[in-house]
C-alpha cells in the first residue's frame, strides 16, 4: 500500500515538475488570480492556458493540455474587450461627443487607459491595467544613444514614430484640458507626455484588430483597435499559424490554432510575417531566427561601389528610382534579394550594354561580364556590413558595461544586430559559391 503510494507521489511530483521545463507557470500570483476573477465575471470560461514565465519569451502563456491543428486556443467574450464603445459608455463619453474637431479613436482609447490608470483602486479596469506593462521598449521609448545603434532604415522610422506621438500629444492638449472637471487634480500632470507614451505603447503594441462602424464622434482614422485582456498575453512567433477574428454568432473573440503545441509549452500565435525591424518598432522585440528577416541595403551604399564619372549613372539612377528600385533592397537567409540584384546589374551596365536596361528589370542575362561585376559588388557590400555590424555590437558591448540603466534596451538592439551579422554572413558564403561557379 505505501509502496503504491509512494509511486503515486512521484508520478505526480515528475507531472509538477514538468510544468518547469519551459516555463514557471504564474497563475497562482495575486494579480493573475483577480485578473481571472475579473474575467469570470465577465463571462470568460477558464481555458487550458495559464500565465507562466519563459526564459527565452519571458510572460506568456502555457497549455495545460495538448493542441492539435484546428482547436481553440482562446475565446474572449465581447465584455471583456477594451473598445471606442467601453470608451464613449465611461464618464469621458459626453466630452468626446462634443469635441471639435473630433478626436481620433486612438486618441480615444489613450485618453481612457490614462484616465482609468490615474483612477487606482476606484478602476472597474484595474486587475487588467496592473498587468499591463508598466514600462515598453519601443523605439519611441529609447534613449538617444540606443536609437544611434539601429540599422539605418530603421533608425529613420525610430525618429518618424516620436514625431508621430509628440505631435499626437501637442495636438490632443487641449482636449484633455476640457477633461478638467472629471478631475480633482490638473489635467496637465494627469494627461503628460510620459502617459501618452505609455498609453500609446500599450495600443499600438496589445491591441487587436476589430472594425468598428464609423461614428461622428470621432475623427474619419479607421477605428480598428480592441485591447484583449489576457489574450493579449500570448507571444508572437514566426513559425505557427493561427485564424482570429471576432465571431459575431459568439460575440466574442476567438483564435484557433492551425500548429500543434504539446503539453506544459508556451501557446503562440503569429502577428504577421514580420522581418525583426518591423517587430522592433511594433511591439519591442526581436524573434530568433525569424525567418521573415531581411537586412536592408541603403541607396547610399549602393552608390558608394559605382564610379561617379559613369556618364549614364543619373540616368541609371532615374530608372530605378521611377520603378521603385532603390527601396527594400536586402539580404535575407538565401542571400542577396532578385530585387537587390537587379538593381545591382543595372547599375553595373556598360555603356555599350545601357541600352538593354528594360531586359536586365526583366531578369535577362545581359554578359557575363555584368553577371561577375554584379556578383562582386554585392559580395562588397555584404562585407561592409559585416564589418559595420561587427563595429556596433562592439560599440554595444562597450556601452552594456557603462550604462546599467540602459542594458534591457541594449540587449534588445544586441539582438537584432547579431540576427543581422548571421542573414550577412550566411549571404557571404553564398555569394561565395556563386562566384566560384560563375567564375
């Protein structure tokens, strides 16, 4: 009988245990606990997922059973789902009605996370905000000596996304102004500019996407935007797939999986095939191994390898840019991209060749010549961006062991750069070979 017993607890102790393995399931901490109850309320049935840490994802979600292509991963009742219409049924909804001009939705939606936030313990939204990120690691979050570290492609939509929210908080200022008798305090320290950050990050990072019908209240910008409580704690992965939508017979908000995901292990979904620079500036984050990801090739660089007393190179240069040639150029894991390469090989005619520039847009082999010239330029310049690559992860290092208060976010940026130096590498050696059998 005890033996008996005594086996039962180590089949159940090595069940336990193996909940370890990939992630340290979370679900009993206080904040998860009300976040469930506040849910049930609501009328969100218990699923089979449970809030745990990843030590590669970090807070995500585990599956206590095994899911096959097709089932269900989660279904979010309609109530539980942040929307313009919570936003309009709240106590900010009369002020908004009579704004003009019109407020976005965005602006909408900033307005009461920030509203609801400064509420505390009298939020009907609380269990929800206290899970929420308190900080974000946006571009638009970085410090300036971080955002200098990033690619240049996205280096310019860095600057782009902080113009956007800096612009986006001085022209909301005298809406939440009007806000002023909601509040005891000024609406000017409640509504700053670190709020609307905050606000904004947690949108354009969380929400997902819900069409709403076009309503006078609000500015003509689409109103597609739900926050989704608890849902919105599954990470995104490149490599799974996934069918979400609102299901208007349910009213609620369903995903189901089209990927198998065994016991006990992280449960993603996908966000889009995005590249790492996209989810960078998206979400905050870099993936992996992302199979999506490209580094990008400058017209800069580009021009850097060609002679500038080629007669006909403004010509060439016309060429490319009125047929959108000189954007998203890149290398990716197969190497240099067709789009690159033409590029490339128009660059490299000869002015004898120039004549046949519509063949080479077409993929034709114009010489041999043309082909090897291409093939050496490209090998140059994926050199050049080894080296330029390998030249800021020192920087970053550097810096990692100066600035403590910056390491979370120079990690981030150390992650997309080593991502980069292997697409480059991997695109040498296969130049390399190319080479070698044109040669």
């Amino acid at each position: 009988m005890k033996k008996s017993r005594g086996r039962t607890g180590r089949k159940r102790r090595r069940k336990h245990l193996q909940g370890f393995v990939d992630g340290v399931n979370c679900s009993h901490k206080l904040e998860y606990i009300k976040l469930k109850k506040w849910l049930k309320d609501r009328g969100f049935e218990d699923s089979n997922l449970r809030p745990a840490e990843f030590w590669d994802t970090g807070r995500g979600l585990m599956t206590t059973k095994a899911l096959q292509a097709g089932d269900l991963i989660i279904s979010l009742p309609e109530k539980c789902l942040l929307t313009t219409n919570t936003v309009l049924s709240s106590c900010l909804g009369e002020y908004i009605m009579k704004w003009k001009p019109p407020v976005s939705p965005l602006i909408a939606l900033c307005t009461f996370l920030i509203a609801e936030k400064h509420a505390g313990e009298k939020s009907l939204w609380k269990p929800y905000l206290d899970v929420l990120p308190k900080t974000y690691a946006c571009p638009v979050c970085l410090e300036h000596d971080v955002v200098s570290l990033l690619p240049e492609p996205l280096r310019k939509k860095a600057q782009e996304q902080r113009t956007t929210v800096h612009e986006l908080y001085m022209s909301s200022k005298a809406f939440f102004s009007s806000l002023q008798p909601l509040f005891a305090e000024n609406t000017g320290t409640i509504f700053n500019y670190s709020a609307l950050e905050w606000a904004w990050c947690t949108i354009n990072t969380r929400t997902i996407y819900m069409k709403h019908s076009q309503r006078e209240c609000f500015s003509l910008e689409p109103d597609v935007y739900a926050l989704a409580p608890y849902l919105d704690l599954l990470n995104h992965s490149p490599n799974v797939q996934v069918k979400a939508a609102f299901n208007e017979q349910t009213r609620s908000y369903e995903i189901w999986t089209n990927s198998q995901c065994k016991k006990y292990e992280e449960v993603f979904i996908c966000y889009g095939p995005h590249d790492n620079q996209r989810l960078l500036l998206e979400y905050g984050f870099v993936a992996t191994d992302n199979p999506h990801s490209s580094v990008y090739v400058s017209s800069d660089i580009l021009l850097q390898y060609f002679p500038p007393l080629d007669k006909q190179r403004n010509a060439k240069l016309s060429i490319l840019k009125d047929r959108d040639f000189l954007e998203n150029l890149t290398f990716g894991w197969d190497g240099p991209s067709w789009r690159l390469l033409t590029a490339l090989k128009l660059l490299s005619l000869g002015a004898d060749e120039f004549t046949c520039w519509r063949r080479t847009l077409l993929g034709d082999v114009i010489s041999t010549r043309n082909e090897q010239q291409t093939l050496n330029i490209t090998a140059k310049i994926c050199h050049c961006l080894i080296e330029e690559t390998q030249h800021v992860l020192f920087q970053i290092s550097q810096l990692k062991r100066n600035k403590e208060n910056l390491k979370n976010h120079l990690a981030l940026v150390e992650a997309l750069r080593l991502e980069d130096l292997k697409i480059l590498q991997k695109s040498a050696e296969i130049l390399c070979s190319l080479n070698m059998a044109t040669a």
